[in-house]
C-alpha cells in the first residue's frame, strides 16, 4: 500500500535521536495552493528502533515546485519554536488538553513513481492530481493527524468555528512569555483524548535584529507587528489567560 514512493534515511532525528525512512501511496491525499501530503509509514534507521517506527506519517512537499533542503528552513524553523513554547504552556498552565505541535524530519527521495508510465495515466485519470514528484526533491515526514484537520486559528488571528479556549490562550501566551516578540497561530490540526496535535503553524514576529516591525524573521507567513495587531483584534482572553497582560491601545494606532 505504501512502497510506491519511498525516501532516504531523514537528515534529521527525531525526539530520542532516530533516523527514519519513509515509504508512502501514488497519489497525494490532500493538495492546497502550497503544499501536497501524501499517505506513508515510516521505519526506523535499524530494524525497529524509534519512537516513530511503523508508524503512519504524512510526507509533505511543495505542490508547484521540488524543494530542496534550504526550502524547508523557516518551516522547521516554526515547527520547533512552537513545541518549544507548547512544552512551556503545557508546564506552566497545566490545561486539561494539552498543546503538542508535530516534528518534522526532512528527507530526500529515494524513489518516486514515473507518471510518465501507462499506470501512471491510468491513475491519473481516476485520481487527478497536479504534484509530480522527483527523485532529487527533499520532503519532510511529520506525524498523520488524518484526512481532515480542523483550522482553529487562521494566520491572521481569525477563530475557526471549532473555537478552543485553550489554542486561544496558547496564542496569548506565546506574546506574554516572549517578551512581546512573537505571536504563534495558524494552528491547525485534530483534538485527541488529552492533547491538540497540530502542525504548520505561523509565526509573526518584531524582527529580532533592528526591533523593527516588520517580520520574515520566521519566513514568508511572519506579517511582523501587522500579524501580532491582526491576532489580538480577533482574540478574546478566557479564564485561561484573563491575567496576562494585552498590547496598549498604541499598537491599534
């Protein structure tokens, strides 16, 4: 079911220190301007060493282009930055669901299926789908959080109809605990028994170099100070975060 694609060990461990490859399907289950995911399972570096061997994954890659290592930069970038402060939140304010963010370990193709071969226009004429892989690209290999994720926070700010009291708080938290330098939202992902699993979030940023508004410290997606004003319009403190202090009136102005 899984050994149509297949990448090399990933560049990156994981939590305890494991390498993974991936095996996963022809055909991505999900494609949005930016990104296509595919199916897969992974397995460990030696035999069925790792946390994450035999596991589901989802391998992501750039549906309009073939990345390579340096492509995928300010996404590790912002993957880590908001586990480490979801670690934080989760100490500190002990909430009855926890935050978890997924860690993405990148890797290069291996193998990728032709589309050039007769199954290949086959399959494409029953499952159409516009990403093409090549055996040169680096795609990163995250957790499954299923065909359907829920956006709870949109890179603005804006709540999803699945409001969460705690993602709300999580967002003002990171303001607060950073010194008034970031903001982390764009969560998206799925609620399980005791935790969120999300994954690519956003984060806008005061440029850490020059205490400039203006973002990209954390990539494209950073508005900078505009995306830290644009959270806060939309947000509204719970019981949560009720103390914690907000941006004067002098950010709206």
């Amino acid at each position: 079911m899984f050994d149509d694609n297949a990448t090399f060990l990933t560049t990156d461990r994981d939590e305890d220190g494991s390498k993974y490859r991936a095996n996963f399907e022809l055909y991505p289950y999900v494609e949005s301007e930016e990104y296509a995911l595919f199916k897969g399972k992974q397995f460990g570096e030696h035999g069925e060493k790792g946390a994450r061997h035999a596991e589901i994954c989802t391998v992501r890659t750039l549906r309009n282009s073939h990345p390579r290592f340096q492509d995928w930069d300010f996404y590790m970038m912002c993957s880590k930055q908001a586990a480490l402060l979801a670690a934080v939140f989760n100490k500190l304010l002990m909430p009855r669901t926890e935050v978890r963010f997924s860690l993405p370990l990148r890797a290069e193709m291996d193998t990728a299926w032709n589309a050039n071969s007769i199954i290949g226009f086959i399959i494409l004429a029953f499952r159409p789908h516009r990403k093409r892989l090549k055996e040169d690209e680096v795609v990163v290999v995250e957790d499954f959080l299923g065909k359907t994720t829920s956006l709870y926070i949109s890179d603005s700010g804006f709540v999803g109809p699945n409001e969460s009291d705690i993602l709300q708080a999580f967002g003002h938290f990171t303001w607060n605990f950073t010194n008034e330098r970031l903001v982390i939202c764009g969560l998206r992902g799925v609620r399980r028994k005791g935790h969120f699993r999300l994954s690519d979030p956003t984060i806008h940023s005061v440029s850490s170099e020059n205490g400039s508004g203006v973002g990209q410290d954390f990539g494209p997606r950073d508005k900078g100070l505009d995306g830290i004003i644009s959270f806060f319009r939309y947000h509204r403190c719970n019981d949560i975060c009720r103390n914690m202090p907000t941006p004067t009136a002098l950010y709206y102005s």
